[in-house]
C-alpha cells in the first residue's frame, strides 16, 4: 500500500471531520444527546421536546434537524456521531437505521452493502 | 518485577454486548466472529494475568465535549458501566489495581506524557465489550484479573497521530516493566477495525487496508506511523480511527512479536472486526 501520494487538503467524500469547528456549531446539541444516557432525561425529553431543545439552547437548525429526525442535517448542525447515537437510540433506531437513512438505502439493501464489503 | 505475557485486540461493537447477552455464539450472523474467541480465552485461562490493561475509547459515556482528555487512566478501585442511552444490561463492577495505576501516572508523566488521571470513570461498551469475549460471564469469571482501563480521545479531532499512540504504548511498557510486584500483565487494545457510522458515506468498510494494518502491527508497526490522521479517516473510515488503541497495545510488546491467534470477519454491526492475539519475543 503506498501513502505518499495521499492530498491532506482535498475533502474526503460524504464525511464530516468532527473538529473544533463542528464542536462549537454543535455544542448545545451535543450536550443535550449526552444527556440522553439517563433514563430520566430521555423520559424528559418524550414528555415535551420543545421545551427540552429550550433547556438546552439548541438553536433552530438544531431544533428542527431533531423534529425531522434526519441524521444527516443533524451532523450539519453540528452533531457527532457518537452523541447522536444516544439520541437515535430514544427512537429505537440503530447503527443500520442510521446508515440506511444517511445513504439513501432500505435498511435491508445498507445490510446487503456491509456483507458485499467482506466479499 | 511485572512482566508483559502478551496483547489482544478486539473489536468492540455494542451489538456484541447484547449478542453475548442472548448467547447467539452459534447463530449463523454471530458465529464466524465468535470463533475468534475460544483459543484467546484458553491462553487466558492457561495463563492467568493478574492484570489487564483495557486500551479503549469512550464513545460519550466516561467524558463529554466540555472537557475531552487525550489520554485518561483510571485509577479507581472498580469500574462500573453505566446506561449509555440504548446499551447493554448493567452489570456489577470491574475491580482495579488503583496501587498500580499511579505507578503507570507518575511512569508516563515522567515520560512526558501528560496524561489525566481519574478517581472514578464509568466505562462504556468499548471497554466492557472485549471483557465480555476474553473472560466469558465478566466480572465473575473466576480468572478475572484486576483492570487499569486506559481510554484515547477518538471522538472528536484532533485525535493522537499513530507515531504519538505506539510512542504512548512504548512508555506504558517502560512503566509496566518498572513496576516491583511480580504479576503478570495483559495490554488489550480495543476497537476498530474499519467503519464508518456517519455521512453519506455510512457503511464504509475497507478489507484490504484491514488486512493491511493487521499484518503490519505484528512485523513493523513503526511502518504504520506514516499514516497521517486524515488518511486513517480517508481509508479506515471515520470510526476507523479507532486502531490508535491497537497501536497504543503494540508498542508495549517490544520490537517482535509473534501472532499467536488471528480472526477476521465482515460484517459485524457496521464494522469489519479483528480479532488478535500477540505474545512477546524475547
């Protein structure tokens, strides 16, 4: 494998670099999905949404990136994966939900795309 | 005086922890994974370390945004997992080997390595997860060595460039080896390997560069550190960075080391998942 030629400046296809950019943009979000480890916040938030973006001061791209539950505007607003987990996680939705919804896949065609990756 | 008897790696996907749950090991999804498992936890059980250092990454559990430690070691006297948001069934603590952990701080603070120390860390599936393979029924598996988990900023860049990670792991060696008990020592480094959760690109996984890092940690991983952080995103995929913590494990096994055992298996979860045993060559 050769990595000498590899361009450090070009961006990298549908990939997002959580950096200190994204983590100021997406801070109160963020902080609001960390939350969800607790079941008392996750029962919080179910109980009034609205007023738990308020509580967190999630701005209105934040606000209605949640209400669309679209993973893909969420990271737009600044969220990372790893806390957005937490927040799919309220809903039932999986690592696979996630990636089907991101690329545009029923979930069983994302499925068939992971076992093809080992062929 | 302590000595190093070998590293293992693992994946560490939180689908595992409820698979293992529900004893899916001869389901036909589950099995080519869990097949890894057995001749690690036979050299586990032959073996018998004392003591288990769990090189992980805290996936928003143990630490949030607002204070993001590069490296963490644990100094408590047990560790617990706690609700992740979705994750798996509680289960009773981990003890830890605090005496021996301030010896690994005051070691890599020595070495330069400014690391954080913590009294109390809860632990998330990537540490939990590969307890749950190696030691079957942890913590009370009855050869449950002590723990020291030692968790690397991944979530959020910029994350420690492979040559920091391995240089990480060859200090932990110097720190382990200098420490005057006389146990037995296991360095684990968990995650990876290839995947992506995130973007357009969701679903990313990277065979050949897989295959590639797993031969090259065992015959010259100082090869590896020419791999800059974002190319390790580019071609291991943006969770795929979780190999620094196979780095971190091999740089305290010394120059050679020989693959004992190695599995290898796609798709578990969205991850292409490695499974390794290393032992020492003198």
């Amino acid at each position: 494998m050769e990595f000498d030629n590899f361009d450090h400046h070009a961006p990298i296809e549908g990939t997002t670099i959580f950096d200190g950019e994204q983590a100021m943009k997406g801070y109160a979000l963020n902080k609001m999905c960390y939350s969800f480890n607790a079941a008392s916040s996750r029962e919080e938030y179910l109980t009034d949404p609205e007023a738990y973006y308020e509580k967190f001061g999630l701005n209105e791209q934040q606000k209605q990136a949640c209400r669309d539950k679209v993973v893909l505007d969420l990271i737009a607003a600044g969220g990372n994966i790893y806390y957005l987990a937490k927040f799919a996680g309220i809903f039932k939705l999986d690592v696979q939900d996630v990636g089907a919804q991101q690329t545009g896949m029923t979930k069983e065609q994302f499925k068939q795309k992971l076992v093809d990756a080992g062929k | 005086m302590a000595q190093i008897i070998g590293g293992i790696t693992s994946s560490h996907i939180p689908a595992v922890g409820n698979a293992v749950h529900d004893k899916k090991f001869d389901d036909p999804y589950w099995k080519p994974f869990f097949d890894g498992y057995p001749p690690i936890q036979k050299w586990l059980e032959d073996h018998k370390p004392d003591v288990a250092i769990n090189i992980y990454n805290d996936h928003g559990l143990g630490f949030f945004l607002d204070q993001m430690p590069t490296f963490a070691i644990g100094a408590a006297h047990e560790y617990k997992n706690e609700d992740e948001g979705w994750g798996m069934p509680k289960l009773d603590p981990f003890p830890g080997d605090p005496k021996m952990s301030w010896h690994i701080i005051e070691s890599m603070v020595e070495d330069h390595f400014d690391i954080t120390s913590c009294q109390e860390l809860a632990v998330d599936h990537g540490f939990v997860v590969p307890m749950q393979l190696f030691w079957p029924g942890a913590p009370h598996n009855p050869d449950m060595p002590r723990t020291i988990p030692i968790s690397a900023n991944t979530v959020q860049h910029p994350i420690p460039t492979l040559r920091r990670a391995l240089d990480f792991g060859r200090a932990l060696r110097k720190a382990i080896l200098s420490y005057p008990e006389d146990i037995k020592v296991v360095v684990m480094g968990t995650g990876g390997l290839s995947h992506q959760l995130d973007g357009e690109r969701a679903g990313f996984i990277n065979k050949e560069f897989d295959q590639y890092c797993m031969e090259k940690i065992v015959s010259d991983p100082d090869a590896l550190t020419k791999i800059s952080r974002r190319e390790l995103v580019e071609k291991a995929g943006a969770q795929g960075t979780e190999f620094l913590m196979w780095m971190m494990m091999r740089g305290t096994l010394g120059d050679k080391v020989k693959a004992v055992h190695t599995n290898y298996h796609i798709p578990i979860s969205n991850t292409g998942a490695g499974t390794m045993l290393l032992e020492p060559v003198a």
